[in-house]
C-alpha cells in the first residue's frame, strides 16, 4: 500500500489517565491502511517542497473501515511531553502513513494468541474491530495492566466480541495479580497457530525467546516491534 501523507484535524482528545492521551484525527482524504498498520506524526509545520520533519511512530488503533484514526500514547519523552502541550481539538497536524505489515503476513487464524502489554493493546484493536476479525477461530487474548485505571479499552472488546464471539480475553493487573507469565500462557495453548506480541520492547524480546527456546517456529511468532 502507497504511503501517503495526510494533513489531519485533531477531532478530540482524551485523557482518561495521568499521562496517557488518546487522539483521534479526521482528513478530507480518506485514510488507506490495513489492520496493525502504524503512522508517523509530525507536530512541525511540513512543506511539501521540502524534508518530512521530525516524527514519532504510533499504532493505528481504529479499523480501516472507520472515517476516523485514533492513537493512544503515553508520555516518556521529549516529543510526547511536546505532544502532550501543543496539541489541542481543532489542531491541524500532518500524519504519514501506513506502514508496518504485522497482519498481513502470513499466519495462522485458528487458535490464535495475542498478547498485549499496555498500549500495546491499540495495533489488536485494529484488527479485533475490523470485519476481517470474523474470520479467526478461537482467539485468545492476554493484556497486562499496572493497575485497572489503565484498561480503558472496554468499548472495543466489547466491539470485537460482537465481530467474534469465540474470542476469551484474559486481563491482568500487575498491582494484583503480577505480570504476564509467557510460560502459563504457552502451556495453556501448546497448539496455536500464531503467537502476537505487542507492548515494551523488554517484553517483546523476552517472551520470543522463551517461546523460540520451547520450539515454537519462529514464523509463529509476529511482534509489533518497529519502536
């Protein structure tokens, strides 16, 4: 797919925990991707004559059948604490997009494992919201949160299961119940398909190599990890 760049109104913008801001953008143009795709954002002024400024990479969250993107980000550094004090609903920014093949590589659909730490969650919702869901038979997902205040992603499971009513969701809180184990969770599904890895780039390595090490083929094994 043709990467395009697209100057997007900030349509709302929502911050349903200290420090973590979900954005949703619209265009005159109609966005083209595919589910897992990623964008870059610019917050400097782009002139088409010249260099695409400065950017940051973030998962597309929405389905493409959406007229609308979202993007859930939370603050780290220099440019999301910019983010954080220059965007504001009625802005307009530049976006480039889509990049990233994670869903249209090749994979198996049948008894497939997402897992998804934090915002690693918005590249599955995608994907779980958008009609091709359908087509996946008993999919598992597993999110893990610090705390409850940051699962704030209720409406689209919600969403998804209408799309796909096989879907088990497992959620786990780190305040509560720990962290995500890979070793449960690969004993659990010693047959799946695919296995989805999403979220910190720490536990994207770890959880492929605990999984490569109990011989799970490394084609497998799809991670969301272009950061």
């Amino acid at each position: 797919m043709v990467v395009k760049k697209y100057l997007a109104e900030i349509v709302s913008i929502q911050n349903p925990t200290a420090g973590v801001y979900t954005i949703e953008f619209r265009s005159p143009q109609k966005f083209k991707y595919t589910p897992g795709a990623f964008l870059h954002l610019a917050l400097d002024e782009y002139d088409p004559s010249g260099n695409w400024p400065e950017s940051r990479c973030f998962s597309i969250q929405t389905s493409p059948q959406e007229e609308t993107i979202k993007i859930t980000y939370a603050v780290k550094g220099t440019f999301t604490r910019r983010m954080e004090s220059e965007l504001a609903t009625g802005k307009e920014i530049w976006l480039k997009l889509p990049y990233g093949d994670l869903f249209t590589q090749e994979h198996g659909k049948e008894n497939t494992v997402f897992i998804a730490g934090g915002t690693g969650i918005t590249p599955f919702l995608s994907l779980f919201t958008d009609l091709s869901f359908a087509a996946y038979r008993q999919p598992w997902l597993y999110i893990g949160f610090r705390n409850k205040a940051l699962h704030f992603y209720q409406s689209e499971l919600e969403k998804a299961q209408q799309l796909n009513q096989s879907l088990q969701t497992k959620s786990i809180y780190e305040d509560t119940e720990g962290i995500l184990d890979i070793e449960k969770i690969h004993t659990s599904h010693p047959n799946a398909e695919a296995f989805f890895i999403s979220g910190p780039p720490a536990m994207i390595k770890s959880f492929k190599q605990y999984l490569l090490s109990k011989g799970v083929a490394e084609e497998k094994i799809k991670t969301d990890d272009w950061e």
